[in-house]
C-alpha cells in the first residue's frame, strides 16, 4: 500500500514537474512572439526558438537565404526571438556611426578566438573597444610598419613564380595541370599575413601545402563557429567557465582552437624569450613596443591569421571568378592593363596607388565585393532604449543584425539590375555618386566605429594581385558549366574552383 502511494507521489510530482516545465515554456514563447509580432519573419519558429537561424546557418547556405529576405518581407526581418534583420543602408549608417548610443550583443564573443581572452573583435565595451582599437591601428598600420607594401609586393612575386614554373611553364608533350583557386588564394593570404605579422612568411604558397595545419582547421570549425555564434544558447554554454574548465581548448591538443592557439602562442613566446629590436617591422614586434603584454599579443595574432587570410582569400576568388567568367568584362580590364604597361604608368609590381588610378580595374574589384560579400554575419547591435526606424518600433534591447547579402544587391543603392554583375555601373558615374556607390559597397567591411581595421590592406592585396595575375597571365575557367562548390558560413568555403592559365604573351 506505501509503495503504491509512493509509486503515486513520484509519478504526480513528474507530471507536475513536466506539466509546469511546458508552461512555463509556452509562456516564455507568447511573450517573446508578441514582444515583436509587427514585424514579418519568414518562419513562426523565428518568433520564439533559434531553429530557423541554426538550420540555415549550419545548412552551408546561410548567404543565399539572408539575401532574398528582404525582397519579400520588407527592411525588417524578424530572424530570433530578440533579433531584426536590416538591409537599409540608412539605419546601419545610423547604428554604427561614432556617436551612436548602440552597443554590441554577446554574438560577439564568438570572435573570441583564444576563449580565454578578448581581442578587438570580441569585446563588448564600447569605450574599451574603442580604446583597444586605436592602440592595433597605431601598431599594425603603415607609420610603424613601413614595409607592408614591399612584404605583400614579394609575396606577390613568389605567387606569379609558382604559377608561371608549375601551371604554366610545363613541356610539351605534358599535360598541363590546372589550377585551384581555392587553396591558391588562402596560400597567398597566409603568406601575407605571416609575414607582415611574424615577418617571415610561412612557405605555404612555395610548397603549395598548409604546412601549420591552420587552414584546414578553421575550414572545419566554420559551421560550429557561425551556428555558435548566431544561437545564444550554444554560446552561452561553450563560452561558460565551467565549460572552459572541464572542455575547452588548449595549446597541446592536435586540432581545432587549440591548435590554432598553439601557432599563436610559439610566435609569441619566442619573441618575448629572445626579446625584439627597434628595426624589426613586423606587426608583432609593434605591439609588443606599444604596450602589448603576452597575453594580448596571443589574442590578436591569432585574430590578425583569421581575419586576414579568409575573407581577403574570399574577395580575390570572387572579384577573379566574375571577371573570367564574364568576357566583355575581361576584355575591357585586360586593354586596361595593357595601355597602362605600354604608357608607363604602373610599376612591376604594381603599387596600391598606381593601382587606384585604373578606373575600370576598381571598378571590376568594387562590383565583385558587391556580388559577393567576402565576410558573412550578423553584427547585431542593441539599444537601451526603444527606437524607430522608417515607421517600424524596435523595443530596448532589441539586437538589429546588418544584412550586407541583401544590402549590397538592393535596387535602392545600385539600380533595378543589382542582381547582374555589371562594373559599367561605377564607370557611368560621376565623381561624387562613385564615391558614395564605393563607400556602399564597403560596408561589407563595417561602418563607421566599427570599420575593419585591416579594410585598407586587404583592397592592398586584392588591388595588386588581381592586376598583377591578369598582367602575367590569360586565365579561363576549367569547367565553365560548373565553375565550382561553394557554401557560406562565416565566409564561403569553396573548392574544385579549377582554371587553365597561360602565358599573357600581348604584355
């Protein structure tokens, strides 16, 4: 009989426990739907769970999704229970400007690369960021670093020799091998960015290989990072101390973040045990003379590899692919390139510079950022206050995303045939309306104090590097049916990008 009854208590104190676990579940999803229910989202499951946003950022498709969004449901997007999506140029200008009240959601944290310290992209103070980003801009800019052109016109050179020796400069009687860009262009970037960092480069382009196994490592953490980043709740606990005590990432491990730390951290340790000179340039050496102490020094170093190597490898395939795969347009550019050879104008190789007087040739690197943004996200942003934008109520403590996909293909900005790759748009302009179209296209890099501090070095490589392939080079698509695969998480991952190169023989 006692244990019939206790049989009885345990099960109603289940059912109880169940019962007041579903309530409180369904009223937390009422007040969360409701909070936001004016504004359209493309899925009920957005009002109230991170379903819909964790399936299609991990799904590889994140880009295609967040860039039709907008031509259905309007500047505002609901995309999470506490998140709105925006492609208005006006209200992102407004959100980010110098003076703006805005400050930066916990999505953030995900750039924390080293979990265990914050960088310049990590961290959530304004006024903290604002101060950390002044002194990395005083240390990783030119004033203290005045070889950053030389470094990248070397790598530069070394780029052109591997292709010309092993794509190229092949007998007769073999067949020629084609070349992936895809790999390719990351080499490249790694090789910049170790460079002007550690000031020497890491070899991956001269042995075409990932000789620190970076590369392949942050390609296989894109999906956990972007998914991680977007859904509080994973963020939450893999960011949470206790997480970190008992299962977060450490130098010995032989991949993901640890490894990626232990690169960092080797750099770091060897300069600090054998000290640094005034005359070494390298932007590790900089910050270490400008306060830097050991552990800021790991966390941006790492930062600087991330930042640097993907998304400016994403702009150089994108802005190369639309070119070569679009005839007229390499038509125009090539003649470009051949008069300014022929009158004396550009050097060899080319300075950024020289580089910015080509009309045509910034006008093919401006349209290809603008088809295709190099850096994916959310970028949320919130208010302490309410707000209200073009007639639309946003709550305090709302997080309204940047949605560059849509914004840089929006009718508004760029002309009824914003979805066509068309360099001609910037050509036709005048002086002023080109600058403003420019500066639209740029906020794929950030707006205003939250710009990109490597934006200027990275239209640095792409300048050079683009002119400079096309200069050495006639370049074609292998499979011009199937030009290649592509997914986008925090940036595009993409293979089997094959092209035939030959010898320019007209330069």
């Amino acid at each position: 009989m006692l244990s019939a009854l206790v049989d009885i208590s345990n099960s109603s104190v289940f059912t109880l426990t169940f019962g007041s676990l579903c309530l409180w579940y369904f009223y937390e999803s009422l007040c969360s739907w409701y909070r936001l229910r004016h504004i359209p989202t493309p899925s009920v499951l957005a009002s109230f769970s991170y379903l819909w946003l964790g399936r299609h950022t991990f799904s590889g498709k994140q880009y295609w999704v967040h860039r039709e969004l907008h031509a259905e449901h309007g500047p505002f997007v609901r995309i999470g229970p506490n998140e709105v999506m925006t492609d208005d140029v006006s209200v992102i200008k407004q959100i980010c400007s110098a003076r703006s009240a805005y400050q930066r959601s916990s999505w953030y944290q995900t750039g924390r690369f080293n979990p265990y310290h914050d960088n310049l992209l990590s961290i959530l103070s304004t006024p903290a960021h604002r101060e950390l980003k002044t002194r990395l801009l005083t240390a990783i800019g030119s004033r203290e670093n005045p070889g950053i052109e030389q470094a990248i016109d070397e790598q530069v050179k070394t780029l052109i020799r591997v292709i010309r020796t092993r794509y190229v400069g092949v007998p007769s009687k073999e067949k020629q091998p084609l070349l992936d860009l895809g790999p390719i262009s990351l080499f490249f970037t790694m090789d910049v960015t170790t460079r002007l960092v550690f000031g020497r480069e890491i070899g991956d382009m001269e042995d075409e290989t990932d000789h620190s196994g970076f590369l392949k490592h942050v390609a296989d953490l894109w999906p956990q990072m972007s998914t991680s980043a977007d859904v509080p709740w994973i963020r939450k606990v893999i960011f949470s101390p206790l997480f970190l005590r008992l299962l977060g990432p450490k130098v010995s491990d032989e991949k993901g973040f640890g490894k990626l730390m232990a690169l960092a951290e080797r750099h770091v340790e060897e300069r600090f045990k054998t000290g640094y000179k005034d005359e070494v340039q390298d932007m590790l050496s900089s910050m270490i003379r400008n306060g830097f102490n050991r552990q800021e020094c790991e966390a941006h170093t790492l930062l600087l590899l991330l930042s640097g190597t993907e998304s400016t490898a994403c702009a150089i395939r994108a802005v190369l692919s639309y070119i070569i795969t679009t005839p007229s347009v390499y038509s125009r550019l090539k003649e470009e390139i051949t008069s300014a050879i022929r009158d004396g104008i550009v050097s060899s190789p080319i300075t950024f510079a020289q580089a910015k007087r080509l009309s045509y040739l910034q006008a093919v690197i401006y349209e290809g950022i603008r088809m295709r943004t190099p850096l994916l996200g959310l970028w949320p942003k919130w208010s302490a206050s309410d707000e209200t934008f073009l007639g639309v109520f946003i709550p305090v403590g709302t997080c309204i995303c940047m949605n560059t996909s849509a914004l840089l293909r929006s009718p508004k900005l760029f002309g009824q045939d914003a979805d066509i790759y068309n360099p001609e748009r910037f050509v036709s302009l005048d002086h002023e309306a080109r600058m403003e179209m420019e500066h639209h296209v740029e906020l794929a890099f950030g707006s205003g104090q939250w710009m990109c501090a490597g934006k200027n070095m990275a239209f640095m490589e792409i300048n050079k590097i683009i002119f400079e392939l096309l200069r050495n080079f006639d370049i074609q698509m292998a499979n011009s049916m199937l030009p290649h695969k592509s997914e986008s998480y925090g940036v595009f991952l993409e293979s089997n990008m094959f092209v035939k190169t030959t010898e320019n023989l007209s330069r």
